[in-house]
C-alpha cells in the first residue's frame, strides 16, 4: 500500500516505524526499559519488530542479543547470578541470546538488570 501511495497522510512517519528509526512501544513494561536504557547510555535495541519467524520485544541485532517480557521463548542459559528468566516454547530467533526480563526486574530493582545488559552490550 505504501508503494502505491506514498504521499498519502501519514506514510512518511509508518516509513520510519517499519524501518526501525521509530522505538515503538507496545507497553508500560516497554517503555520503562528503553527510558533505563537511554538513561544509563546504554545502546537502543530495534523494538517490535520482526526477527526471524517471531516479533521481538526488544533486539540489539549487531549483539546478537534479543529481551523479551513474554515467557514464550527458550533461552540461553543464563551466567551465574543473572535474572534471567528460563522460557519455555518456541527457540530464540535467528539464535540471539535471549534475555527475559520482568515487570519487577524493570521497575522494583532495575540495577541488576541493567549491569547485565551493561555487560552484554559494552566493549
């Protein structure tokens, strides 16, 4: 549809949303942890979007790193004494390291969640 019209009202901005260049957020959940993100300088993850079969909360592609907050998906065994959470169901996609993170990791003590992404995400 957009190729057919791609002067239509609104096509610009859906543009930049399918390409990634928009972090859109489907949840509170979501949108707190990009708010963490973006205050501790850690690197942005593509949001929403599809990574091989599935649609992924949040993927950092040049990582090889995917987090999620549904518990639908297996995941790589977690380091000792990360929150990592085990999922069950479908494998990760494209074979990222899935990290599963919770509402109360998020909210109630975001510190230890972001020192394993810090680690995961810095040189």
């Amino acid at each position: 549809m957009l190729a057919r019209r791609p002067k239509t009202p609104g096509a610009a901005k859906l543009q930049t949303i399918l390409r990634g260049d928009v972090h859109v957020t489907l949840s509170r959940l979501e949108s707190r942890f990009l708010e963490l993100l973006r205050e501790e300088g850690l690197p942005l993850p593509v949001t929403n979007n599809v990574a091989g079969t599935h649609r992924v909360d949040c993927r950092w592609p040049d990582h090889r790193l995917t987090s999620s907050s549904t518990a639908t998906r297996t995941t790589t065994p977690a380091t000792p004494g990360s929150r990592t959470a085990a999922a069950s169901g479908r494998p990760a996609p494209v074979a990222d390291d899935l990290r599963r993170y919770t509402y109360g990791d998020v909210f109630d003590t975001p510190r230890l969640m972001l020192a394993e992404l810090r680690a995961l995400l810095t040189p």
